[in-house]
C-alpha cells in the first residue's frame, strides 16, 4: 500500500497523490511545467536565478519533520503536489449537504462555482510573486533576501496546488484556467489579476512585510474557510498550504517587528522621547513608528477589500453548497446550517455607520473579516506593540477603522478617518497625508533600500533576528552570491 504521508521524489513532480498512476494528469501537469517556468523566469524574482539558495523543500505531509534544508537554484526548486493526509470517513461538514460523505469527485451541481473559488486562489498565488519581483535587488541581508525567496517558491507552489485541482478534476476548461493563471498579470492593463490587492505594488521592503503581514493573513483566513470544504481534494490541499502560510506571516511580523527594535533603540541612543518628532527620529537612518503606523493603514484597508461585499449572496451559496466554510468550522458549537441565523453587520445608513443585524448565511464575508481583524490585532499587540512598550515608549500601533480608505463593499463610497469617522470630500483631502503614507514618506522609505550582501550583515534600518533559519549561525550565507 501506498504510504500517502511519504512524498515520491522520483519523478520530475514530487507528490504524494499517485501521479504515476495517472498518466492523463501527469502528461497535463508535465506539458503546464515549461510554461510555469517561463513565467517564473519573466515575472518571478529578478536575477538570482543561478545562485544557491538556502531553502527548504517539503518531503512529507506530516506535521513534524515535513521540510528539509539545503542549497537549490530557484528554477530548479522541487514544486510539488501535497495534500494533507485523508481523514477516515470524512463528511461535509456545513450547509444543505451537511453530513454526507465528503465528495471525492466535482459535484456536477457546483462544478462552476467550485471553480471559480479554485480560479479565485488560484490566482493570487502567483501574483503575490509578480508584486515582490525587484525587491532582491535591495534587501536588506542574506537572511532576509533568502525568507523572500522561501515566500516567492512556495506561492509558486500553491500556484501548482490550484492547478493539480483544476487539471484533475475540471478536464479541459481547467486546463484552460491553469494557463489563464500564468497570462494574467498583477497590475497588467490589459490582464490584471482578479483581486484588487494583487495589481498593488511592493516597492521597497517595508511593503513586502506589511504585505505578507496583512495579505498573507488573508490567505490564511481563506485557506482555513476552504480547508473546511466538503470537496476534499481542496481541503486537503489548503490543510497542507496552511502548513506554509505559518512562515509566510512569521517573515511579515518579524520583519516589521525588527524594524521597530532598530527604530526604539536608535531613539534611546540619540536621547529621543518623542516617537512623533519625526525629522530627529529620520536623522538616524530608521523608520520613524508614524510612518509605520501609516504603512499599516494602509495595507489593512488594501486587504480588508480582498473579504468581498458585507452582504453576499455569492458567499451564502457557496456555504449552503458546502464548498466555503467559516473559520475554524469544525471548532464552532451550533448548527453549521445557519438557516434563520443573524449576524452584526456594520451598515452605511443615512450616511452614519451603524450596527445591523442580518442574515447569517448572506453576512459570512463579513463574519471571515471579522475573525481576520481579530487575528491582526492580536498578532499586533504582540509581535509590535510589545517591542515598543519594553523599549519604554508611549506609542501604539493600532488597526483603522473598517470603514477607512476601502474600495469594495459598504464604506467604497465614503471617506473615513482611522477612527471611523466620516469627512467630506475636501477633509479627506486636507487629511490624507496623516492617515496614508504620503510621497514624501515614500521617499524617504526608498531612499534607505541599499542593499546588504555581506553574511551577517543588515541594513541600517532593521535589527537582526533573533534566530537564524534551520538554527543556523548569524554569519550563515543564505544565499550564495559568488556560486563555486
Ligand atoms: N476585487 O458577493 P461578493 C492569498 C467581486 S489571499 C475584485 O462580495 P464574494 C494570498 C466578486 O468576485 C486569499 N472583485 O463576492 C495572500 C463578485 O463578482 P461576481 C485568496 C471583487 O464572491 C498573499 C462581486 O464582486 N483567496 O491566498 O462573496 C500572497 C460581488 O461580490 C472583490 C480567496 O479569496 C475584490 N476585492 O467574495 C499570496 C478565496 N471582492 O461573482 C496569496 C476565494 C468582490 O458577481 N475567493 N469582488 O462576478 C472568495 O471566496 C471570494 O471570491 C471573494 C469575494 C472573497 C474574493
Ligand atoms: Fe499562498
Ligand atoms: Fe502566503
């Protein structure tokens, strides 16, 4: 019997799901394989493609001990195709289906919308690459320039994730998809990617923090709410990816946590007391917490809109379908029907925002947002404000409003401040500036991207970590920039 917890490295694709026995799948997946390639030399990291990397590659499903270390070139990185393993009798967990066996085969009923939330994934995987591309030319040390390949090779792999989904099991219009995914671009004219947040730049470093910070949490969120799926191929799927999601986050609230050390220990030692006196605190060659706290704005109100509209009809079909379910699904004490169940929604009513009540099945967007703002907060609290309470600091960083600066839902057509409160057209105007990062905060952000290229060496503007990756030594090379 096939151990399904052991991946097969024999072949090109490693994977733990009988590609060999498959041999439709394989010659789709191995035909898909160029072309993903071509894309990720055109649109993924640029340069660094001939250099050793210091990666790790998944060589099991199981939770301990799946990963293993080593030197690669990224374009021969070992994509491959996991799921997490099968549990034993497994049920559709919520909605109109609730309790029949989990389907192993594309309900014929929901092949369209099933498809369109694969598509939906699909598509921001590889995105998130295209939006980090330039950013090796700049970072601020091996360790770090390394953690943004670790992140650039596994969204590729959930890249690959969706496609095996769709190749396998949505015939010839998945092949279809699967190509479609390497034609859009982020911030293309022509073919954007579907998702507002993926056409977003990530300019300089600080974005790719807050970035993997903010919109990697909305993967986890999303992966979480389709690891709940009743069509168990892609609960598999996203249970394995949510294995990889971890580190993603860790990159983003480490590395803005480091920035903060370095910024709270360049104050104290030029006798600074006042975190918001920020030409003094810019003098030292750090970022100022102000600017930070706009950045934050900033991508929280860019990820916020990813959650779709408040009340969706979209979102109640897909959870009474049995397809998308909330987050920790299985963990909630109550019907996981939901049928005359409500929900508090915030509204935009006779221009006030208000509390309402609505339908539960028709709020769960909002719901998945709010279990979302949660998760932040709290990641927050405890990876930045901590840093700044012990370094003796009166200054918090806190989420804004969910009505600040959005573009999808209820609050698209208003201006709000952080708080929450709304302002006419020329208020926000007068405003902005102190609510989202301004031009100038902007330069001055990208003016501290010189690049660090020497082993144990970081940029000015960022503390080291506290460990190394696979504990390895400060000095370590993570990145071999001179091959040999
Ligand atoms: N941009 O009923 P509604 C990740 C459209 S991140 C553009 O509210 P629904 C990652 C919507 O499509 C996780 N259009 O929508 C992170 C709909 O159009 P149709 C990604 C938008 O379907 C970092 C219409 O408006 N995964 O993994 O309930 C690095 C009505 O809206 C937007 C997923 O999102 C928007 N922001 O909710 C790498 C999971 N919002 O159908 C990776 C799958 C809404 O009327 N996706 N629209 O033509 C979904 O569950 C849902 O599609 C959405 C939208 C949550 C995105
Ligand atoms: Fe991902
Ligand atoms: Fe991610």
């Amino acid at each position: 019997m096939i151990d399904p917890t052991s991946v097969d490295y024999d072949g090109l694709i490693p994977n733990n799901v009988g590609l060999n026995a498959d041999p439709r799948l394989r010659r789709a997946l191995e035909s898909w394989h160029p072309s993903c390639l071509d894309w990720w030399k055109a649109r993924g990291p640029e340069g660094f493609q001939a250099n050793l990397v210091y990666l790790r590659t998944a060589i099991s499903v199981e939770p301990e001990g799946w990963a293993k270390f080593g030197y690669v070139k990224m374009p021969e990185y070992r994509w491959g195709i996991l799921l997490a393993p099968a549990i034993l009798d497994r049920r559709v967990p919520f909605g109109a289906h609730k309790g029949e066996p989990a389907w192993q085969e594309v309900p014929g009923e929901y092949r369209a919308m099933l498809r369109r939330l694969i598509v939906v994934q699909g598509d921001t995987e590889p995105a998130s690459v295209e939006q980090q591309r330039y950013l090796g030319r700049t970072a601020p040390s091996l360790y770090d320039l390394r953690n943004l390949f670790q992140v650039n090779v596994e969204e590729a792999r959930h890249l690959w994730a969706m496609v095996y989904l769709l190749q396998k099991y949505f015939g010839r219009d998945g092949r279809e998809e699967a190509e479609d995914l390497l034609r859009r671009n982020s911030g293309d004219q022509d073919s954007p990617r579907l998702l507002g947040a993926f056409n977003e730049t990530t300019p300089d470093w600080l974005a790719f923090f807050m970035f993997t910070f903010f919109t990697d949490r909305d993967g986890k969120m999303q992966l979480h709410a389709l690891a709940q799926s009743g069509f168990d191929p892609l609960s598999r799927t996203c249970r394995f990816m949510l294995t990889e999601e971890a580190h993603h986050m860790f990159v983003g609230q480490s590395g803005v946590g480091r920035i903060i050390e370095r910024t709270c220990a360049a104050m104290r030692d030029a006798g600074i007391d006042d975190p918001t006196d920020i030409a003094r605190v810019r003098a030292q060659g750090v970022i100022d917490l102000p600017t930070l706290q706009k950045r934050a704005n900033l991508h929280f109100s860019l990820t916020l809109d990813l959650f779709g509209n408040e009340i969706s009809t979209n979102a109640a079909n897909a959870f009474n379908a049995g397809l998308k379910g909330r987050f920790l699904e299985d963990q909630i004490p109550d019907d996981h029907l939901l049928i005359g169940a409500t929900y508090t929604v915030p509204r935009l009513r006779d221009g006030r925002i208000v509390e309402e009540e609505a339908p539960a099945l028709s709020a769960l967007n909002i719901r998945l947002r709010d279990d979302y703002v949660a998760d932040a907060a709290s990641a927050v609290e405890r990876w930045w404000n901590r840093i700044i309470a012990r370094a003796g600091f009166g200054y918090r960083l806190s989420l804004p409003h969910v009505a600040f600066n959005r573009r999808i839902g209820e609050f698209a057509t208003i201006d709000a401040d952080p708080d929450g409160n709304i302002l006419s057209a020329p208020e926000w105007q007068r405003r902005r500036g102190a609510f989202l990062p301004s031009p100038d905060d902007d330069a001055f952000v990208a003016s501290l991207m010189q690049p660090v290229t020497e082993p144990g060496a970081f940029a000015s503007w960022i503390a080291p970590p506290r460990a190394g990756i696979d504990g390895k030594p400060g000095d370590f090379e993570y990145v071999r920039l001179r091959n040999g």
